[in-house]
C-alpha cells in the first residue's frame, strides 16, 4: 500500500511541473501545435513562436526532460512531436482539450 500512495503523491508531482511548463506561452503553443499536427522540426517551431531558435530550443529540452514531448534526429534536423509516455498513467494532459490557445502559425 506505501508503494502505491509513494507513485501518487510522484505523479502529482510530475503533473504540476508539466502543468508549470505549460503555463509559459510558447510551451503552450508548441505542445498544442505538436498535439494537433504531428512531428516537427525546430525550423518550424521556430517560425510558429517567433522566437530565436536558441530559445525554442531551450524550450523544447525543458519539455522533453519532462516527459511532454520526444525528439528524434533525421539527417541534421531535429524533429519533435508529443509524447504519450510521461510514466503517469491517468495523465491530465490526454483529457485536457486546451482550446482558446493563440497559435501564432495560423
């Protein structure tokens, strides 16, 4: 039984520094676009957050040590796409819709 309460109290832990990830705008852009349009590369991550691409870099090595998202390399290229294995299993996120975001692509 201390194992089990030991794996919840974690994963509410590793919820609330997702959570805290996404509260910042680009994260939030970029977790959506991902979600909705498959894997990316960070050129074009770059251009939807208008940012430089240090930066979204920086970002999306945050969320990938998280668990939001994976990164493979193809050729030079880095393409990046969400990641359904966070290790919680009742994740919020795959309930969560996030509708309203400002998706500066479109």
């Amino acid at each position: 039984m201390k194992n089990h309460e030991q794996n919840k109290k974690t994963n509410k832990i590793k919820c609330t520094g997702c959570f805290k990830s996404l509260g910042i705008d680009a994260r939030i852009q970029i977790y959506v676009y991902l979600r909705d349009n498959g894997e990316k590369t960070v050129s074009e991550l770059v251009k939807l957050v208008g940012l430089t691409q240090p930066t979204v870099s920086y970002h999306l090595k945050e969320m990938r040590e998280l668990g939001l998202l994976e990164s493979r390399r193809s050729g030079k290229e880095v393409l990046y796409k969400v990641s359904h294995e966070c290790g919680n299993t009742d994740c919020v996120l795959d309930a969560v819709k996030f509708t309203g975001v400002r998706n500066a692509g479109h």
